[in-house]
C-alpha cells in the first residue's frame, strides 16, 4: 500500500444562513451563496470524505482506513475507538447568526450510538462588530433557563463575544454557543453531527416554516454554569507551533511559517491534520515527495509518515496542525 498526504472532495452543505465567503475567501467552488458548511474531512455516515488526489482518488475515508488502520490512525487510535475516524474538521462561512444550540457529550450521545461533540474554533475573517455566543453571562438553573426560553430573553442571559481574526473558542459539550453573523471559521469538533436547537431568531425557511427546536433534549445536556475563559487570542512565534486547544478528544497548534520547519510526529502516535489558512505550504513527506496545502484546503497525513517538512512557497504561510 502507498502512504501519502491524503486530500478529500469538500461536502458542501447548503444553509439559511450560509454565504458566498468560502468561494470568496477559501477559493471553494460552492453550490450557492447560500453553502454554509464546507466538510472537509469526514467519517460521518452518509457524509463520507471521499480521497481527491494521487493512487487512492476515488476511495472513501472508511476504505482507505480499513487497508492499514494502524499505519493511518496510530495504533493508539485504533486501540482505543478502532477503525472509526474520529473527527469533523469543517470550514462555516456565517452570513447570517446561527442557531443557539448545545450538543451532548460522549454518555449522553451512546444512546444513538454516536460520540459526544466538544469542539474547537478558530476564527479566519470577521467582520467588524461581529460577535458570537460561547455560555451563560453568569450561572442559571434549569428552572431561570426554561423561563428565559419561553419568554423569548434567552439571548440576555449568555456570554457575548466580540470576535477577530486569530481569536480561539473552545466549545466543550455542554456549553450552548451561536456562531454570530459575518464570521468565518475553521471548526475542530469530534465525529457527531448531533445538535440540539434552541432558538433560532424566529426564522422562517423558503416554504415559511419555522426550523425544528429541540428544547427537552437541550435541557438534559446543558451545563448551567458560567464559563470564564472561553476566548484565547493566537499569537505564536514565526516558525515555532503554539497551542490552540487541547483536550482529551484532540490538540490543535498554529504554526506561521516563512522557512523550512521540521515536524516530528512520531510522538503522537497518531495521525496528523494540516489545514491552511494562510498563503501556501510545500508538505515534503519523503526524500524528493512533497503535497502542497494551499489556503483553504486540508491534508490528512497518515500515522506511518510521522516526519514531514513544512516549507512556504512564497512569504509567509500559516497552517492549523490537528492530532488526537
């Protein structure tokens, strides 16, 4: 079997409040001004990343996977959740404000045989005055919570942020959160595409239907506490990684580069995820084998090729690095 840096067809996800800025800004040829979404490496069922470059064009995630677990996900990985890939990587381009929403964790999402979703977010263009939700401004009961809903004042009660490029959002589940409009973002989160809807602006659909709330099963998985800190601002040193987020489910790093650097990976025991976000990156993988990651698109590197080079092809060029 041939190991290299694999890359996957974009699954685009059209939205009520999706925009044009993943074809504006990411370079991505999306289905409408309305594309929301931008799944860029999925085992999701039904929503499958499927290999767009080199030998395996063509294969599915899951059967790439299944011809060397080991070699792709780290025999760690495979130890401990087999051969399942375990994260969403997804660009969102909000155009207009999200849902208010909160997910599950990992005990509460077995019932439907699916992992909890903590996520991570790290912002790449907002406009000014754009804010997101990330928890309650101070603690609530369930019974102040229900209240707040049914009285329509929910949005006075949670955490406001005013948001910039390079800004970082850590989502655990649990925590209700709203992308806020004009916002556009790289999201980290575990494999589930498990949501429970809170409110939604009263918005009605195309066919003047409101969209489905799912306020009963949010109760039950909603952590009530206020959450501080919930907003870190990434500022790392040229050619040196510096962390986004870390948790059990995943690490993510921010690595700006402007000359060849040396990523040991061995130490992960696991595969690795390079996302550009910034200009372009020559990925050498092997004596005199290279992939290139422009900005916009993502690079699964198998657990097997554990020491790579990262080079900019051109100034300076920055590249989210994510393992588990």
């Amino acid at each position: 079997m041939t190991l290299y840096p694999l890359k996957f067809t974009p699954i685009f996800k059209e939205m009520i409040w999706g925009g044009s800025q993943l074809r504006e800004r990411l370079g991505k040829a999306i289905p409408s001004d309305k594309t929301g979404e931008s799944w860029e490496l999925s085992g999701v069922a039904d929503n499958v990343s499927v290999v767009s470059n080199g030998e395996y064009a063509g294969c599915t995630l899951d059967e790439w996977i299944a011809l060397a677990p080991e070699q792709t996900l780290g025999k760690k990985n495979v130890a401990r959740t087999g051969s399942a890939f375990p994260l969403l990587i997804k660009f969102i381009d909000a155009c207009d404000n999200l849902s208010v929403q909160v997910h599950p964790n990992d005990e509460q999402a077995r019932p439907f045989n699916s992992l909890g979703k903590t996520e991570m977010w790290y912002i790449l263009n907002a406009q000014q005055g754009a804010t997101l939700i990330s928890g309650f401004a101070q603690d609530v009961s369930a019974q102040e919570y229900a209240k707040a809903v049914e009285n329509n004042t929910l949005e006075q009660i949670l955490q406001h942020h005013p948001v910039q490029r390079g800004d970082v959002f850590f989502i655990p589940a649990g925590r209700v959160h709203a992308i806020g409009k004009g916002i556009l973002l790289l999201e980290i989160q575990q494999s589930s595409n498990i949501t429970y809807r809170i409110f939604d602006y009263n918005r009605k659909d195309a066919q003047g239907n409101s969209r489905e709330l799912h306020t009963r099963q949010a109760m039950q998985v909603i952590d009530y506490k206020a959450q501080h800190p919930a907003q870190s601002t990434a500022s790392p040193a040229i050619n040196q990684p510096a962390n986004l987020a870390a948790c059990k489910y995943f690490t993510t790093n921010l690595l700006k580069i402007d000359q060849p650097t040396q990523r040991d990976n061995s130490v992960h025991q696991s595969f690795v995820v390079y996302i550009g976000t910034q200009g372009s990156t020559q990925i050498e993988y092997a004596a005199g084998k290279f992939e290139t990651l422009n900005e916009g698109e993502t690079i699964l590197l198998p657990a097997a090729l554990a020491h790579v080079q990262l080079a900019p092809n051109a100034g300076l060029a920055e590249v989210v690095e994510v393992y588990v």
